[in-house]
C-alpha cells in the first residue's frame, strides 16, 4: 500500500532503521446524536477514508520519540518516566498522552520511535485528535502484545485526551476511529459501549452524504462545550437520575414540566439558569430519540426519511443547545434551499463541519455549489466540500 511505503520510508529517513509495521487510523464524522456522548446517550458515527497513518518501533532506553509529517517541528524526545500530564509538548501531548495512559493502567512500555502523517482536517470537528491517539495506541499495544481489544483502546485514548491534553470529550470520537467498519455506521450506546454496525451503503440508494467544512473555529467553543456539559448534569441532579440517558423520551414532556418553576427556580441548582437547563434537556433527551429514529429508518431501507431528522437535530443544536453559528446555519439554509434532503452541523459546534444529505451526482453538486456560492456572498472563505463515505476503522496495514 502506497500510502504505507511512504510512511515507513519516511521513518527510515528520520531514524536510520526501517519500523516494526505501519498502522492507521480515520477520522469520524457523526450522522446523527450531539452532545449525547457526554450524557450517556446513544451516538452514530461514521469512519471518513481519511486517517492518520503511523509507522512505529520500540525502544528499550526509556525514550519515546515521536515525529509528524504535517508539524513543521523536527522529532519530539520524551522520556517515558517524565510523562505527566498538563506537561505540554504541544502536538506531541496526543501520542504521549497515550504512552502516559497505557502506563497509567499498568501495562509494560520501554519506549518507542514514532512517525506519523495525517489527512484529516484538523480542529474541523473530524477528530483528528481521535485518529491520532487510537493511530498510536494499536500500534503500542499490537507492538507490546498486550492484548487489548479496540473498545478498550478507545477508552485508554479518552483518558490520554482527558486527563493527559486536558480535553473534557466525551469517548465517541475514540471509539467510531478504532471500531467503526467499511460501509457502517456505528450505532454506540456511550453508557456501556455496546453497540451495532448499521448498513449505511447510501450509494444503494442513489444518495451521498456530504461534509461540508466551514473552516471556522470560534473561539468561544471550549467554555460553552464544558457549560453544556454542567447544564446537562444539574439537569439529570434535579430530574433525579445519574445522567439525561435515564429519561426516556416518552417521559421528555413530564421531566420538562419538572423542571419549569418550582425545583429550579428555587435556586437549588447550581450552574446555568434554569430555562437554559430546560432546553439543554430537551435538546439531549431528543437527539437521543433521533439516533433511534434515524436507525429504524436505516433498518427499514429508508434513507430519505432521515433527512428531515438531521435537520430536526440542527434546529436543536441551534435553538435549544445553541452551539450552532452562522457559518454552521448558513450551510444548512442554504443546503435546503438547494433542495438537500436534511443537513445539520455535527460536531461540538461553533465551527467545524456539517453533513449534508443529498441525492447522488446533480443533488450533490446543487448543493456543493449554492453553499460555495452563500459562502462567498456572506463573504466567507471558501468551504472545503467532500462526501462521508463510511470507511474501516484503525487496522494494521503493514
Ligand atoms: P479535531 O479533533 O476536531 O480535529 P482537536 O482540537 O481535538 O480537533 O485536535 C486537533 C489537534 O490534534 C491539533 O491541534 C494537533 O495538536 C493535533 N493533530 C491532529 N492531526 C495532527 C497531525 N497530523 N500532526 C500533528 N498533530 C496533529
Ligand atoms: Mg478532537
């Protein structure tokens, strides 16, 4: 494989001796179930054709080194004992962080060269950092033989991105790069990591899925996404469950009802006003409903039905969440307008992607172009455009 040749060949170059094997592993786009990974919820990911590719050996000094083709920075030397997190490194945090977490949890580890070289967007809300960790982690624990299966991968992944870089995400991105399959998407229950490969073979249908990439990032994203996530909590604290996942979307309109006046109005919550917990209740409770709705119609052969539902989800991202944008929102109006069957922004918001869903060939150039064209009236820069299609999960390919 051309793409792992150049890579081992380029580890050769850095460090003078060929490497043990090449693995990759891809970025993620999420269909469908938004901030429901931080509430236990249920999520639906799919694998993008896009990966980080790593070529890797050990060590046996203590020393691990780690180099990117995509940093204009030469190799990064660590030593093993001295990782600690919150200790920086830039990039380098993402696969020392996963050194860090592997040790953590007690597994041998003497050191390693690394190099490594990425195609997935990075801060587009694709999870490169996702990619970049499990890139890593397989290969360390296929290296060390240490028998861990993907799912725990993903989970040593979270940890490095929590507790390592600092990062609060939830493990959705992690798990959709180490365990999601070629033409699937993966219906994830975050509460226990159960979860099934759904059929997701659009091209069937005469459908595409469509990422369109804003190239924006706000800056105000990383506070709102951790007063999200604390509105979320006082919400399940008052409703008296351990998380938003415990309230059945049968029980929304009673557990709304609840909430409105007399338990938050008393103050008895701490964090966001009470009205805003209500809606960040409302959003979770129904994007949970909306991975369920959009599985059934998957299940049941029918794509189309799902667009009005990505678009359902945007609207509560955007109005009752609110971590939508103007450039997220425009992509969306003008998707629509161009006779897209649903859009939404995926991803933590304020920036970053959206997907689209459109009919195959002239739907998807329509819309491609009148979200081009909207960009460049609102005077934007231009947004990147490409089809999601659902690709393997991290895999040995060398
Ligand atoms: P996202 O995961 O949505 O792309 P993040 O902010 O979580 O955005 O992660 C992006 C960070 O991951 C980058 O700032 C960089 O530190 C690291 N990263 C991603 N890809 C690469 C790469 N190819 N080389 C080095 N670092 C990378
Ligand atoms: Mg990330």
């Amino acid at each position: 494989m051309a793409a792992a040749d150049a890579v081992a060949d380029e580890f050769q170059r850095l460090y003078g001796y060929a490497p043990e094997g090449v693995w990759a592993a891809p970025g993620r786009v999420n269909l469908i179930g938004e901030y429901t990974d931080v509430n236990d919820g249920f999520v639906l990911p799919l694998a993008l054709p896009h990966t980080a590719v790593a070529a890797v050996a050990r060590r046996t000094d203590g020393v691990l080194r780690v180099h990117s083709g995509d940093v204009g920075q030469g190799v990064v030397e660590l030593r093993v004992d001295a990782l600690a997190p919150g200790s920086g490194a830039g990039w380098a945090a993402y696969p020392a962080g996963v050194v860090w977490a592997l040790r953590e949890a007690g597994h041998p580890f003497t050191g390693a060269d690394l190099h490594l070289t990425s195609t997935v967007p990075t801060g587009a809300g694709l999870s490169s950092s996702a990619a970049l960790e499990v890139v890593t982690a397989l290969a360390l624990a296929e290296l060390y033989g240490l028998g861990l299966t993907h799912p725990e991968l993903a989970v040593l992944a979270q940890r490095a991105e929590n507790a390592y870089v600092g990062v609060p995400c939830g493990v959705m991105d992690q798990m959709a790069s180490a365990c999601c399959a070629e033409g699937h998407a993966l219906h994830l229950d975050t509460r226990d990591l159960t979860r099934r490969q759904v059929p997701f073979d659009l091209a069937a249908h005469g459908l595409q899925l469509l990422v369109v990439d804003t190239r924006v990032r706000h800056a105000l994203g990383d506070g709102a996404y951790a007063e999200r996530r604390a509105g979320c909590e006082a919400g399940a604290r008052a409703l008296g469950v351990r998380t938003l996942r415990e309230v059945p979307y049968a029980h929304l309109l009673d557990a709304l009802a609840r909430l409105s006046g007399t338990v938050l109005s008393r103050g008895t919550t701490p964090g966001p006003p009470p009205e805003e917990i209500r809606r960040y209740v409302r959003h979770v409770v129904g994007d949970n409903h909306r991975v369920e709705r959009t599985i059934a119609l998957l299940d049941a052969g029918d794509p189309r039905g799902v667009g009005p539902v990505l678009t359902e989800g945007h609207r509560s991202l955007r109005d009752d969440l609110r971590v939508s944008c103007p450039e997220l929102d425009l992509v969306v109006q003008a998707s629509d307008a161009a006779g897209a069957l649903g859009a939404r922004m995926t991803g933590g918001g304020f920036g970053g992607s959206a997907v689209v869903l459109v009919e195959s060939g002239g739907g998807a150039d329509a819309v491609t172009e009148a979200v081009t064209g909207a960009f460049a009236a609102a005077g934007h820069a231009p947004p990147r455009v490409f089809p999601a299609v659902a690709s393997a999960g991290a895999r040995r390919l060398a």
